[in-house]
C-alpha cells in the first residue's frame, strides 16, 4: 500500500512558524510513503542530486529528529529540514516516527514544504496486537542484549570518573581527619593515665592513713563511703549514657568527645566526610557489581535477580 504525497503552490510564498519562507510546487509524487514487512518506508527525491533515495523508518525507536539527520546527511546541499503539524505548529525532534505516522504532517525541505497524508493502517486483532507487542518486548530485549556491552563500557567509565572525583574531595579531608584523631587518641591517653595516677594515689593515701597515721577501724569506714561514692558515680554514668561503665567503651566514648570538639575548632564538616564515604562506597560497589556480568557476560538485569 502506498501513497502519493502531493505538493501545490501558492499565489504567495507560505512561511512557517519560524517565519522562513518555503515556496510550493506543482503536485508531483517525489515523495511517497509505503509499508514494507511492517516498516514505514518513505521515499522523497534528494534536492541537490535529483536522486530518489528511501529511508526505512523504525517507528519504536526512531525519532523525528533522527529521521531529519539522515536525510541531510544524504544530501548535504540541504540547508533545513523540518516537520510540521497540519495547523503549523513544529513537530519536536524527540517526537517518535510512529506517533509522527497516525497523522497528517507538512515535510519542508530547504524551501519546498511536502504536504504528508500517512497511509491508514488496517486496525489489528486483538490476538494480532499481542503478538506484536509481543515482538516490540522481544526486538527491545534483542537490542538491550546487543548493546549491553557499550552500555556497561561507557557506564563503567563514569564510576571511574566519579570515583577519581569522590578520592580527590576526600584526600584533604582524609588528612585533616588524621590529624584530629592523632590529638584526640593522645588526649584520651593522657586522660588514662592521669586516671590511673589518681587510683595510685588514692591507694597510697588510704594505706598510709590506715598504716601509720590512723588504724583500720578508724580507715574501715572512709574506705566504705569511698567505695559507695565509686558505686553511685558508675550509676550516674549509666542514668546520662545508657550504657555500662565499661572501659573501651568509655575510652571511645571520651575518644568521640575530643575528637568533634578538635573537629568543631578546625571547622572539619564530619556531615560531609561521611556523606563522601557513603557516595564512595556506594560507587564502588556499583563498579563491583558492573564488572561481575562483563566476566560473566551476563546482562545487568540478572545481577538484580540474584541480588
């Protein structure tokens, strides 16, 4: 099935929306548009080399602007190419072919402007229409599965790039972060072993009180109160921590401490270190996973499956 697109003139010249004049000619059938094997076929005579050329469209996948593309590159004598609907009004070049196809459309080519009436097609069965989704869904996965390669190459590159950016951001923040811990690790050593010094002292202080200045009945109960005074101190820790006087618990506790509040004096964004982390390990479990079907020559939708 085929059918003459007819071209006509006007008394004046005609002007699209951009306000480009395109004169018309006599009807003639330099272009036409046919079926074959299900694919629109359209075929126009080249201004420049007077030559009828056909473009076999792909209506699922080819755009206007794409359609466009071929025809100049066909003839590079032509200057504009343009497609627009039968009140005027441009047709986008992301358009696709098959929405394009269901309506009339005006072709203008330099300075000649195509009057387009797509042929009809016959409306499908509903057993019919299955099918062909069916071979749309099957074509789709064909070319998912012939250009997951490209995909995952040029995928894997952005990670890499992304990656090389994440490092770069988090290499002064990683040396600042160095620094801060250092001081802080070294003031809760020193808070230690002042704390171990202050235990030592109290023991000495209590043996000498009890050996040669007082006697055990009169030490007996200050050691008591002092071991009671201990007790509810460990239990007010408890109440203001929720957790058990611990001591590599309290040493990280007290390590946390020094080190936001060094952190806070150096102006370290700790929020925007661990949000890099985060971005950054996230990347590079996505480039992990993304290598893995380019050994195993699996497409990308069958590592979520497994996932």
């Amino acid at each position: 099935m085929a059918i003459h697109v007819g071209l006509w003139r006007h008394a004046g010249a005609c002007r699209g929306r951009e306000g480009a004049p395109y004169s018309s000619l006599v009807p003639s059938d330099e272009v036409t548009i046919n079926y074959r094997h299900g694919l629109p076929v359209i075929t126009l005579v080249l201004p420049t080399r007077r030559e009828r050329c056909q473009f076999t469209v792909k209506p699922v996948v080819t755009t206007v602007g794409a359609f466009l593309q071929d025809v100049q590159r066909e003839d590079k004598g032509i200057e504009r190419a343009e497609v627009f609907a039968t009140d005027g009004s441009k047709v986008s070049d992301a358009m696709l072919m098959e929405v394009l196809l269901m309506n009339d459309f005006k072709l203008v080519i330099n300075n000649t402007a195509y009057s387009v009436s797509p042929p009809v097609k016959a409306k499908l069965s509903s057993e019919h229409a299955t099918e062909m989704e069916d071979i749309k869904s099957l074509v789709h996965r064909l070319f998912v599965a012939l250009h997951v390669e490209d995909h995952q190459i040029r995928k894997e590159r952005e990670l890499l790039q992304k990656l090389d950016h994440l490092k770069g951001e988090l290499l002064p923040l990683e040396q600042m972060k160095a620094r801060i811990m250092d001081s802080a690790d070294a003031k809760t050593s020193r808070l230690l072993w002042v704390g171990l010094a202050l235990m030592s002292t109290q023991g000495g202080a209590l043996a000498w009180l009890t050996w040669w200045v007082y006697s055990w009945d009169i030490m007996e109960p200050v050691t008591y109160f002092i071991t009671y005074g201990s007790a509810m101190a460990f239990y007010a820790y408890f109440i203001l921590t929720k957790q058990d006087y611990i001591y590599p618990h309290a040493k990280d506790r007290q390590f946390l401490h020094y080190f936001y509040r060094k952190s806070k004096k150096q102006r370290f964004n700790v929020e925007r270190y661990n949000k890099l982390k985060d971005d950054l390990a996230e990347a590079e479990e996505s480039l992990r996973r993304l290598r893995q079907p380019l050994h195993l020559r699996l497409p990308i939708q069958e590592i979520s499956d497994k996932d």
